[in-house]
C-alpha cells in the first residue's frame, strides 16, 4: 500500500507513508495503527507535514562553560529562530518529570542529577523540518560517535554531559515546550 502514496516535489517537508512507515523511531509522532481508513479511501497522494518546531536545552556542562553563546549562535546560522528562551535551574524532581520516559534506564537517576546540577537554558526552536535537521545539527548522543563539526562533537564533554538536548519527534518537541514555556512566553 505505501508505494501507491506520493511526494509533492515542490513540497520538499510533506512525507509519504512509506517514509513514515520506514522510520521505526516514529519521528513523525504519527501511530500508523490509529489510522483508520474508510472503504472508499481512495489512497493517491496522503501527505503529512513534518513539524516545523523543536525544543532544545543547553545542558549544565555547557552552560557551566560559558559555551551557551557559541552555541546559539551555532544554532542560529543553521537557520533556526528562537521562538521562545530562558535561563532557569530544574530541580531534581522537574529533571526526573522532564525525562521520565527513561525511568527505566540505568543512568536515569544519574540523568537526573546532572540536569540539576546547574543552570541550563530552554528554548523552542522553529525552522522548516526542524525536529529532524536539529538532531543532524548536534549529533549523535555520544560525543565519541558526533560527526565532526556538530555541537556535540565540539563542546561535549561525555555521553551524559552532552552538551545540549534535542526533542526526538514533533510531539515531544510539543510537550518539552509546553514543560517550559506559556503561550505569553512565546514570540508569536
Ligand atoms: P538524546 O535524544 O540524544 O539526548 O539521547 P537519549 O534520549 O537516548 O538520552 C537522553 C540523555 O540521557 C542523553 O542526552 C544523555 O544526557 C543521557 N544519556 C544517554 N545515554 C546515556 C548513558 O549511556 N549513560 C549516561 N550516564 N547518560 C546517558
């Protein structure tokens, strides 16, 4: 069924079925099983738009460095806008609600305590395709496996301290936003 679903080649952002079918980490925040189609689907050109939002922090070991600068300006010559920005502290709990989808993790407690070990600062990012080009922007998790010239790979100091996050699908980058910022907090 997905090779019968097509790409509009002057929308370079809308993505086919296949390609959210093909992408197992769902970064599209779309269940496939939900979609329910009617007998009379007729299935010649569903397209769905890729996000155009994310939500990113610089993590204390940056923030400590005195590299938040040099990073968001990183960030801004990739073509990213700041849609809305703070400087702000969590608490252990906050940590632990933010990243609770990795409770079960063994480094979560850890985790925990390093993103309350100091300032950070939160921001919602907008560019076109911005979840995905934002993970291409910082790399790889580990610093050791960041391709060069990405912001982990220049200011990351471990796997942990990795510099900064970046949201994994449009609909954490919604609800990472919506852990930090109010609508008035946004430059609408
Ligand atoms: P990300 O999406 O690239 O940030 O990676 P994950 O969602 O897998 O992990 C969330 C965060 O947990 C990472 O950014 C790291 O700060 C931390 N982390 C990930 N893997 C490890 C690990 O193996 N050990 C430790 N100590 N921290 C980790």
């Amino acid at each position: 069924m997905s090779g019968l679903f097509l790409k509009n080649p002057n929308w370079p952002n809308l993505l086919t079925l296949k390609q959210i079918t093909e992408n197992s980490q769902s970064q599209y925040g779309i269940s496939l099983i939900s979609l329910n189609f009617a007998p009379t689907f007729k299935p010649t050109n569903i397209i769905i738009m890729a996000g155009n939002r994310t939500f990113t922090m610089i993590k204390p070991d940056a923030f400590e460095a005195g590299n938040s600068g040099a990073i968001l300006k990183m960030i801004e010559e990739a073509g990213f806008k700041i849609v809305a920005m703070k400087a702000t502290r969590l608490t252990p709990e906050l940590a632990g609600k933010f990243y609770e989808v990795h409770k079960a993790r063994p480094f979560y407690a850890d985790l925990c305590n390093y993103m309350s070990s100091g300032p950070i600062i939160a921001a919602i990012l907008e560019k076109d395709n911005a979840v995905e080009d934002f993970r291409t922007l910082i790399g790889a998790t580990n610093p050791a496996n960041a391709a060069e010239g990405t912001i982990r790979k220049i200011f990351a100091k471990s796997i942990e301290a990795n510099a900064v996050h970046g949201s994994d699908s449009d609909e954490n980058a919604k609800i990472e936003g919506d852990f930090y910022f109010s609508q008035l907090e946004r430059v609408l």
